[in-house]
C-alpha cells in the first residue's frame, strides 16, 4: 500500500513515517501544503493519506474535498492539532475514514491505521 503524508510541519511528517517503519506501507511522498498533497495524490496515486487540517495555500478540508473529487478511493486519516468536534465530524462527512489528534503516538497510529486498514 502506497503512503502519503501531508503536514505543513517537517518534524510531524518525520514522526509519523518514524512512527510507521513497521507497517506494511511504502510511503511514495510527503507534502507540505494541501496543493502540494492534491498533485501528489493525482501523480503518485497513493491508497492512503494522512492529511493535517491547518496548512498553508490549502488547507486540509479543502485538500480533502479535492482528494475525494479526483480519487475517490483514497482513504484519508486526518491527523491534526485542531481537537474541536466540529471540525472532525465535517471531515468524516466530506470522506476522511479515520481522525487522530496530536501529539499522536505510535500506538495510536498503528490502531488508526489498523481501523482504516481493517487490519485486526
């Protein structure tokens, strides 16, 4: 499975991959804004994203409506700062399939990914 990830934050994108060695993911990508993310996903056709929500140029809700207009089939995990209700409930209706907040563990990684992989 194909891996991209998109923080605005070099330090996140380097913690999540570190936090992902041990899965069984090729990550073919890291972008720092939601356009960069938007071109890399229609060149790169990742299966899964995870996407942060406050970025510059674009931020992640938009970026997601966008990911889900060209490539429907992407399974996107938010994974952000941002802990208010609202936020995660609009990018679980717009098509994200798993929400993690920040700071985010390995743990909580893995048992998102495992949801999102349906990986038991």
């Amino acid at each position: 499975m194909k891996l991209l990830i998109v923080d605005d934050s070099s330090m996140m994108r380097t913690t999540i991959e570190n936090h992902l060695q041990n899965y069984d993911l090729q990550i073919v990508g890291k972008a720092s804004n939601g356009e960069e993310a938007l071109q890399m996903v229609i060149d790169k056709k990742p299966d899964v994203v995870t996407l942060d929500i406050t970025m510059p140029k674009m931020d992640g809700i938009q970026c997601l409506e966008e990911i889900m207009a060209v490539a429907p089939q992407t399974k996107v995990m938010i994974i952000t700062a941002l802990s208010d209700k609202y936020t995660g409930l609009e990018a679980l209706k717009k098509g994200a399939r798993e929400y993690l907040y920040k700071p985010v563990t390995p743990e909580d990684l893995k048992e998102g990914f495992d949801s999102l992989l349906n990986r038991n």
